[in-house]
C-alpha cells in the first residue's frame, strides 16, 4: 500500500506538457471580437467589439510583438474593451497577455516607451494601458506592463506622494497619468473642505515619475519623484 501511495505521489509530479498556444493569422488577429454571452448580462449591450487602435509590428529582443485594442462600439465607453498583446510565430500569432477592462469602464489609446530604470543599467520596454472609470468620480486606473520576447509582466504603480498634503487639502479623483519617451508624469487636482466634486479649489498638482528596479529582480515600479503645484 505504501509503494502504491508513493507511486501517486511521484506521478503527480511529473511534469505535464501544457496545451499549445492558438496559432491565428493576422486577420483573425484584428478581426472585430463577437458577441459574448456573458457581455449582455453585465452591461446591457452585445458588441461587438472592432479594433480601435493597434501598434504597428516591432522587434523587442527575439520576437516579433503586435498590440490590438477592440472597443464595444455598440455602446462606447461601457463595457469590457479588450487589450491584447500578440506574438509572431512561424504561421501565425499567439496571444502573450490580454487585459479586459471593467463592465463599467473602458480603455484609452495605450501608449509603449522604453526607459532606464533607477538602479539598473540598461533600458526597459514598458506598455501602458489607461482604463477610464465612467461617473462623476470619473478616475484612470493605471495598468503597465513590461515588454519581453518572452511574457508580459505587471509592474507595480505605486501613487504616493512624496511629501504630504496641507491638513485641509485632499485628492479625491486620483491621478492622470502621462507616459511616454519624452517624459513620464501625472497630474492631478486638489480639493479642500466643502468643494463640490466637479469644482476643486486648490490648484493642481504635477508629478515627475520615475522606475525603479526593484531588489532581487522582483520587477519595476512605477513611482512619483517629486511634485510642483500650479494653478
């Protein structure tokens, strides 16, 4: 009986090949996404969802990457729009990483730039994806990535400020993010006590943002340098 128990366990440790990755062709690739049967239920409408925005064919180390961006235009702006980051094989493309936005949000343009994080010595390609939160506390939710031959990896975003705000100031919309090789920023505006959500009194607030490589090869984070305030 024991060898038996020890036969399984051994068994279940044995690597199993994982299925292969679909192979589609360039047409299928940019092909509007059909209705799901889940779309109807969790925001009214049925799509389709047609490509909006797609980046042309680059080299980033040994592959080949395509990004696609397919928005619900049925109803703009409601409703899970889909990112999708592409890899050229022999026949085909296979998907790396997809990020589909909240039933009651949508995805702006995403822009791609290539930095030199703090404490490391060579440039990093990132993909910045902003998802647009719908409402009076209209807000960006940030989600970059990290570009490789080989996956596509979340970076950390860490919006903190670096010196604290005056004790009757606060930021209640968040922060709106500016990324690319000329510079990467955020800005963002500030409230006092008794201000309306639509009408803030105290001015903005402009950030320089920087990555960092963070100990261990753990990954990159995004972060605010310094801020200036305006008007």
């Amino acid at each position: 009986m024991r060898c038996a128990a020890l036969a399984i366990a051994l068994l279940l440790l044995l690597p199993v090949d994982a299925p292969p990755a679909e192979v589609l062709s360039k047409a299928a690739v940019v092909a509007a996404i059909p209705a799901a049967a889940n779309a109807a239920a969790l925001t009214g409408h049925t799509g389709p969802w047609e490509l909006t925005w797609a980046y042309t064919e680059a080299d980033f180390g040994n592959a080949t990457l395509f990004v696609t961006l397919h928005a619900n235009t049925a109803s703009p702006g409601d409703g899970q729009d889909r990112l999708r980051v592409w890899r050229r094989e022999e026949h085909g493309w296979t998907l790396l990483r997809e990020l589909i936005s909240d039933p009651t949000s949508h995805l702006l343009t995403p822009t791609l730039f290539t930095t030199m994080p703090a404490g490391q010595g060579e440039n990093v390609h990132f993909l910045y994806a902003p998802e647009l939160v719908m409402g009076t506390g209209a807000q960006l939710i940030p989600h970059l990535f990290v570009i490789s031959d080989t996956a596509i990896a979340e970076a950390q975003v860490v919006l903190e400020l670096p010196a604290p705000l005056r004790a009757d100031e606060a930021l209640w919309k968040g922060w709106w993010l500016e990324l690319s090789e000329r510079a990467l920023t955020c800005r963002t505006h500030i409230y006092h006590h008794g201000d309306s959500n639509c009408c803030p009194s105290g001015g903005t607030l402009t950030g320089t943002m920087r990555v960092v490589a963070l100990p261990k090869s753990a990954g990159y984070r995004l972060e605010i340098e310094k801020t200036v305030r305006g008007e």
